[in-house]
C-alpha cells in the first residue's frame, strides 16, 4: 500500500493532473467551511497548495514519505505566510490522532480507493468522524464502476498494454510515454494497474524504462451510501462531476456528506 513511495513518485505531477474543475471545487467548498481543512491522500500538494494560497489553514496526510518530500519542496518556494498555513503529517488515513477537529475533511482523486478492503474503508471514515466538527462535512471523490468494462477486463490476462500519456521528463526534458494494462478482480473489486514508464532521448532512443503497479478498490454508488451512513454520516449530495452535475453511471462519485 505504498504504491508512490517510489521513483514514480518524482512523475506524479506530471500524469496524474486530477479531473476538471476539481481544485476549485475544493477551494470553494473550503472557503464555504473556513479552517482548518483536512485533506487525506494530500500526495505532493497539487490541491493544497492553492487551498493555502486561497487563506485557508491545512494540514495534509499521506502515507508515502516521497510524496510528502516532493510536497515539502514546493512549500519551500511558497512565500513564508502561505507556508505557515500548511502542515504535512505523514500518516495512514485509516488509523491517525491530530488533536483537532475540522468543519471539512476532504480525499481528492480516488485517495479514498487506495484502502482495499471494506473493513480498511470503515475504519478510514470512523476515523475521519472522530476529526470532524459537531457539523463538519466530508468530501470524497471516487470513480464510478463500469459492468461491462470490469467483464471485459476481469481474468488472469486483463487489457492489452495500451499507451496511456506521455510527457517530459521534469528533470531531463526527455520525453517519457506512460504505457498502461488493467486487470479487474470482481470478487474483491480491485482494478490493478501496470504502468510503465519509458524514457526517451531527443533521437527517439529509449535511456531509461520503469514499471509501477497500482491497486484500487473501487466502490459501487450505493455501497457507498450505505458505508457513509452506518459510519455516522448523513448524505447531502452526489455530483457526477465538479460543476456539481448530476450523478452519472460510470462517470465520477463525488461526495458530500455530514458527520450526524
């Protein structure tokens, strides 16, 4: 479960940019809330950086030391007032004790589907309880299954590797193609991800090539309903997406829901 306490950690920024309009969606609902704010999965800061940025005070848990180090370095360029308004905690959203409470807690990016088991995923959102106000509000984003993608992709052999991005290198300005293969385990609603990294010189020439894997536990609309409610919350919406669309089968899950 340390899937970016590796050498892929450095290209996180680079592939993984989250889905529209999500960063403000966050800002404005912080806003909304006032601080402090928790953000869970905070990774290398791409959605706490600007929360900070917006005056708002938060603190950022993740788990995986290369994250946090590579969110450490963008701190260190921010002018000194934004700074003091962050707080990097190195933790397991499933198990921690920050001494406060917050009006909002949010997991941004499907951080939440990193736990891979339901009784990870109750333990994650009691524990979250626990760190909410009397009328705080948890936000968190996941992707919503497709049947018939996890029929077509299930088995020992999954999807063909298939080109997923591609970008520079942020330290050699190389270009590096991200190939990808999925595999669906329906049994216990895993999708494992193989992503492998190719870097290229400017004659084409590949100069270095790693792989990754990747595992998330991915969540059915209702299941998850009914996981917020018997963990203490009570649902106030479900957006399909970060204009606050309706829900929309196989689109995102974005949740808003409030500690009862």
């Amino acid at each position: 479960m340390n899937e970016y306490d590796r050498t892929d950690a450095a290209f996180y920024d680079s592939y993984a940019t989250g889905i529209a309009g999500d960063v403000p969606f966050y800002v404005h609902e912080a806003q909304q809330a006032g601080s402090p704010v928790l953000e869970l999965g905070c990774g290398t800061g791409r959605v706490l950086i600007p929360m900070a940025e917006a005056g708002l005070t938060i603190v950022g848990l993740d788990r995986a030391p290369a994250m946090l180090a590579m969110a450490q370095q963008k701190l260190a360029t921010l002018p000194g007032a934004t700074q003091q308004r962050i707080t990097l905690v190195e933790g397991d959203m499933r198990a921690f004790a920050l001494g406060q409470r917050f009006p909002l807690v949010i997991i941004p990016f499907r951080a939440f589907q990193h736990l891979l088991t339901p009784e990870d995923q109750r333990h994650a959102l009691r524990c979250i309880r626990d760190h909410l106000t009397e009328d705080g509000r948890l936000l968190c984003h996941l992707f919503d299954p497709r049947l018939e993608t996890i029929v077509a992709h299930s088995g020992p052999l999954g999807a063909a590797l298939k080109k997923d991005a591609e970008f520079l290198h942020p330290e050699t300005g190389h270009r590096v193609v991200v190939w990808e293969t999925r595999r669906y385990d329906p049994e216990h609603q895993r999708l494992e991800q193989d992503r492998i990294f190719e870097e290229c010189d400017n004659a084409g020439k590949m100069v270095a090539k790693t792989s990754s894997p990747l595992t998330l536990r991915y969540v059915y609309r209702y299941e998850m309903q009914y996981l917020l409610e018997l963990s203490g919350y009570a649902v106030e919406a479900l957006y399909g997406d970060f204009s606050r669309g309706p829900f929309r089968y196989g689109g995102e899950q974005i949740w808003v829901a409030k500690r009862r």
